[in-house]
C-alpha cells in the first residue's frame, strides 16, 4: 500500500452561492464520505485550508498575503488516502463530493518517501 494526496481545487464560488442550509447539507455529504474512507482504513488525514495566507519567497526576504490565483486553481483542502496504486487512488477519488460543484477538480499525487 502507499498513500496519496488528493489535493481540492475549485469550486468555491458555487459552493458560496448555496444557501445555508444546502451548504450543511453538502457538508453531511462529505462527511459520510471521508467517514466510508475511514471505515475502509483508506482515510489517514485530512483537512480544509482557510483561504487567506501567506506566500514565502526568497528564503523570507519577501512576504507576500496570498494565494491569489484563479478560484478554479486555489487548494481548498487535501486528504492522504492510502491505495494499492495510483489507479486505485484515482478510483477512491471519483466518489468526492467536490465534484458536485463545476470547475472543481481532485489533484491525486503519490507521498513518496524520503528513501527514494
């Protein structure tokens, strides 16, 4: 087995235009389906991102407030799966909520570690 990042991307701006009580509805949603992740012992960790922050360049020298990038390119959050493969990873991945919303999308990467 090895784990893999799913990082979340997009979707923000349709999720924001969803009323209260559909926005908890879709959180439920989510819920139910990190908690089936969880069950399977496929789910390791993960998280929302707050969307402001702060970008680092030049070993500190600069410090910019950031991300500002596209909303369709801006990380929400990230979740470390564990799969048999890359192929089993991305088929985990096509159940995720974030794909209610357009222009949402799922980055899966492999976490190497740091042997290779």
């Amino acid at each position: 087995m090895s784990n893999f990042l799913y990082l979340f991307r997009g979707g923000d701006d349709s999720f924001e235009k969803l009323s209260q009580e559909e926005k908890q509805a879709h959180m439920q949603v989510w819920g139910e389906w990190m908690g089936g992740l969880k069950e399977k012992g496929q789910l390791l960790d993960g998280l929302p991102l707050e969307k402001d922050g702060k970008v680092v360049h030049k070993r500190g020298e600069v410090v910019t407030n950031g991300p500002f990038i596209e909303g369709a390119e801006m990380v929400g959050g990230y979740l470390i799966v564990s799969a048999k493969n890359i192929d089993e990873a991305v088929e985990i991945s096509k159940g995720c909520p974030i794909f209610d919303y357009e222009g949402a999308f799922v980055e899966v990467r492999e976490i190497l570690s740091l042997d290779h």
